[in-house]
C-alpha cells in the first residue's frame, strides 16, 4: 500500500475497546455504526441510506483489507460506486413516479432479473473462488459467495426490488459465522444485526408492495 494511504488509514486500524479477547479497532466500530443506521434507513425506503452506506463501506473496506478478506474488501469499492448510482436510480424513480419525500416504490422481481441474479451468483463464486484461493485469501469460497450475493442483492436493490432482502438474508447467515472465525467479533454481532433487520425489511417491503397498484414487473415473461 502506498505509504500516504497506510498513514490515511492508521488511525481507524487503532483499538478503541476489547471485546473478549478481541481488539476492536475503529474501522470495525464505525462500521457497525453506520451499517445498523444504513440498514435501518433501507427498510424504511429512506434514500439517505445510500450516503450512510457509502461511509459504512469505506470503513469496511479498511477493516476487511487489514483481515485479508480481499474479496470482501474490493466489494466495498464496488458498493460505493453502486451506492452512487443507486442514488441516482431511487431520484429518478421518484421523478418519475412523482413520488413525494423521499421513499421510491417497491416492485417486484420479475422472473428473468431472478434467474440472472442466481445465475450471476453461481458463476460469479466458480470464477471467484480459485482467484481469492491462489491470492492467499483466508476463507476463499465462502467469500466468494458472499461476495456474489451481497452483489446480486445491491443489484436488486438499486432498482428496489423486493427480492432484495432474499440475497441479502442469505449473505448474513453466512457472513455471522465467517467473520466469527476470523476474531471479527463486533463485525458478526453487526451482521448478525443486519440479518434480524433484513428479515424486518422483507415484511416491510412484502407489505408496502401489497399496496401498490399491481403492474407487471421488469424482466418477466
């Protein structure tokens, strides 16, 4: 890393508590943070969860390169860029829609989006999987995978997809145990958190779907 950057970053790899045996460093906490208010902004539909998102992934980012998760951690560069342009997608959705404040509506998947986001995470984990393994990464399928799903998931998301929280749900259940294994344990009682707030979110937005006007969803045949 280059030596400008390292001193950037310093100071959020500094331990601020412990927790058992485990320092939990200042990325890690701001992380936990920002990602319960991100997460609980998304279930109310609140589009500032795209501006609390992007902070919470760049503290993620410098938690999980210095935890050698490198696909996780490149993840988080793919989810700032697609938090932006989320951004600009839930805008234009209330443009459009003449939606008032700042809640864009829910819709569901049709049934091609399904398939190719399915697809995307079994391909995408094939290719992923022997790259993080010759990169040396500590647990190379199962961040593959979740790296696929949390994808897939903020794919759905950005166009508010109700199937969303489906992926994301399932990234959790995996996630929770992963970053125990890695003495992250701030970060899996965070994700842990996320998990029960996703499943909050798929009843919230089963439900506001509900009473939508019925129209037939993007992708369906």
């Amino acid at each position: 890393m280059i030596d400008w950057l390292q001193a950037l970053v310093a100071p959020l790899n500094q331990v601020v508590f412990t927790l058992g045996d485990n320092g939990v460093t200042w990325a890690e906490l701001l992380g936990f943070l920002t990602g319960g208010v991100c997460v609980w902004l998304t279930v109310r539909g609140h589009i500032a969860n795209f501006g609390v998102g992007i902070a919470n992934s760049a503290f993620f980012l410098v938690l999980f390169a210095s935890a050698r998760l490198w696909a996780d951690a490149s993840l988080q560069i793919v989810y700032i860029v697609l938090g932006f342009v989320g951004w600009w997608q839930w805008h234009a959705m209330r443009r459009i829609g003449g939606a008032t404040g700042s809640v864009a509506k829910v819709e569901n998947a049709g049934r091609t989006e399904l398939a190719g986001a399915v697809a995307f995470v079994v391909a995408g984990t094939a290719v992923l999987w022997p790259a993080l393994r010759g990169l040396g990464d500590s647990a190379p399928f199962l961040d593959a995978l979740t790296t696929c799903l949390s994808l897939a998931a903020q794919w759905l998301l950005n166009a508010k997809r109700l199937q969303t929280w489906w992926f994301w749900i399932a990234a959790d259940c995996i996630y929770v145990p992963l970053y125990l294994s890695r003495d992250l344990v701030l970060t899996a009682l965070v994700y842990l958190l996320f998990l029960g707030l996703s499943v909050a979110g798929l009843r919230s937005w089963t439900a506001a779907a509900r009473t939508r006007p019925e129209r037939t969803p993007a992708g369906a045949r």
